[in-house]
C-alpha cells in the first residue's frame, strides 16, 4: 500500500487510503497504473486528498507547485457572453474551474491552451506541471504548465450534456415564437420581422358587423306594422282634452253672466280679505302693547322738566294716570 501510494503522489495523484481500496478492488494485482486508470474515470471528490492551500483564493498565496493532478469542474469563456461563449467578437479567456476532491482553485488561459476548449467536458483531469504563478487566487496558465490527462465521469458528462442541448434549443429560437427575445445593442431599434401598413391599420375593425340580408315578406309585414302603429297614434292625439274643474266647468266659462258674477264675487274676496288684515294687524298692536294706562305724551316742548319734580315717585306720577 505504502508503495503504491508513494507511486502515485510521484505522478502527482493525492488520493485517500479509502480512495485507493476502492479502485484496486477490481484487480488481483493492482498497480500504480491501473489505479491511475480507474481514477481518471472516477470523481477525485469522494476519492482525493486534500493537497491545496486552504488559502489559495485569498490572494495570499502566490505559486503552485507540481507535480498534481486536479479534476476540471467548469469551462468558461470570460471574454464572450455567456449566452454565446463561442462568439469570436474578442479573443479567447478561458476560466477553468478545477478541484483536488474537497478545495476549489481558478485557473485563467494566461496563454492559448492548446489541449483545452469549450468542449473539455467537466471531469477531465490535467496534470499542473512545475510552478505555477498564482496573482489574486487565480493560476496562470499556458501550455508549458498544465497537461490534459482526460478521463470521463458519466455522471458529469450526462449533466453537462444536457446543459449544452438546452441552451443549444434556447438560443436556435431567439427571436421565434416562445424563445428569447434577440439580442439588440445598444443605440439601435428592435426591428421587428412582420411590417404594419398604417393605412391597413385605419381601416380595420375591432367589430365586424355582418348584415342580415331580409326577405321581401319580412319587410312588407314590418312596413304594414310600422303604419299601424303611426296611425294610433294620430288617432289618439285628435281626442278632446278635458282638464280639472267638473264637466260643468266648460259650460260655466263659456256663460256671460257666469263671467260678470265671478267678477264681482272676486272684488268682494278681495275687499274681505284686506278688512280682516286690518283687523288682526289692530290685534296685534293691542296685544303688544303692556298693561297699564298711558297718556299721550305729545311734542318734546310739550313734556314737563323731570329735574324740577324732585324724585322718582313724582315722574312716575306725572307719566301715569
């Protein structure tokens, strides 16, 4: 055991004892290379050892040293966007997302990587080789520093897969029915595929009437309605009008004598009515005035001089009877 793991920290492989067990079980006699060919289809992360700082996203820590091998987990094109990390607008930035079982570590295209595309599928294994310069978390890497292994995780490669298919779906309907809208930059208008006349616009109608074409005898038997209808109605208007008052009330009105009489009754209403005004207004003044006798006072001169009487007694006496 203790020689096969010696062997394969060498080639840069850190694995577990529990990792080692599991992959040489398949084999009477196992070997360095035959562990080394099981593992690059297995995932490190239940199987590794821990190798890399705990550090090394800190910015801290500021080179790597190979020989190890690290376990791709996701390749991105940072120079692209996402939806279109093909597009050859600017030129290729790589991000690899690599792990040795249990710590994470970035890796940027410092240089072109020959051996690495978007079409590296996650689970491959690459060999860091040497030093390698690390600058803010991140490994700087080039051809002459990292080695592609290979190796495929089924599980990884099923995942990976069907991300790529969807996204492949999703953008072959950009701009179709139930895709994503096209991209428009910025400054420009949205054009869209279908053109509207205006003028086609105007005369179109929300609400389409259709018209119901009607027979000959619908229309006669309506026409013979409507003047029916009419006709009532111009007999109806041509009937007396009688108002309020009896039916002697026209008769009285058209009576000469009746006239004169009315008249006279009126003047006589009228007369009453301003005699019996004049008695409640008479009423009213008695009413108001207090109890007790008055004298009339007359003119001022006429008024005795109350400050030769003396006292209060002699001006009431004077004022009243």
């Amino acid at each position: 055991m203790a020689e096969i793991n010696l062997a394969l920290t060498k080639e840069g492989w850190y694995l577990t004892d529990e990792g080692i067990e599991e992959l040489k079980r398949t084999s009477e006699k196992p070997s360095a290379n035959y562990i080394i060919r099981i593992a690059l289809n297995s995932d490190l992360r239940p199987i590794g050892r821990k190798f890399l700082p705990a550090d090394i996203n800190s910015g801290r820590v500021e080179k790597l040293e190979g020989p190890c091998v690290l376990q791709i987990q996701k390749v991105r094109n940072v120079s692209a966007p996402k939806d279109n990390e093909e597009s050859q607008g600017a030129p290729r930035m790589l991000r690899l997302q690599m792990t040795d079982g249990h710590t994470n570590a970035v890796g940027l295209e410092f240089k072109h990587l020959s051996q690495i595309s978007l079409n590296t599928p996650p689970g491959t294994k690459v060999k860091v080789l040497g030093t390698v310069q690390v600058k803010n978390g991140i490994l700087l890497l080039d051809d002459s520093k990292i080695s592609v292994l290979g190796g495929e995780v089924d599980h990884m490669m099923e995942k990976w897969e069907l991300q790529r298919s969807l996204a492949k779906h999703s953008r072959s309907n950009i701009g179709r029915e139930g895709g994503a809208p096209p991209f428009v930059p910025f400054g420009q208008k949205c054009v869209r595929n279908e053109e509207v006349d205006s003028r086609e616009l105007d005369t179109r109608k929300t609400l389409v009437s259709t018209s119901v074409v009607k027979t000959a005898d619908e229309n006669e038997e309506f026409e013979k309605q409507r003047l029916a209808a009419i006709a009532e109605v111009a007999k109806n208007k041509e009937g007396t009008r009688t108002f309020g008052g009896g039916g002697n009330a026209g008769g009285n009105l058209g009576n000469p004598g009746s006239r004169d009489s009315y008249r006279r009754g009126d003047r006589g209403d009228r007369d009453s009515y301003r005699q019996r005004r004049e008695e409640r207004t008479e009423r009213t003044e008695e009413s108001s005035r207090p109890e007790g006798n008055y004298r009339e006072l007359g003119s001022y001169r006429e008024q005795p001089n109350y400050r030769e009487l003396g006292n209060y007694r002699e001006l009431v006496r004077a004022l009243t009877f």
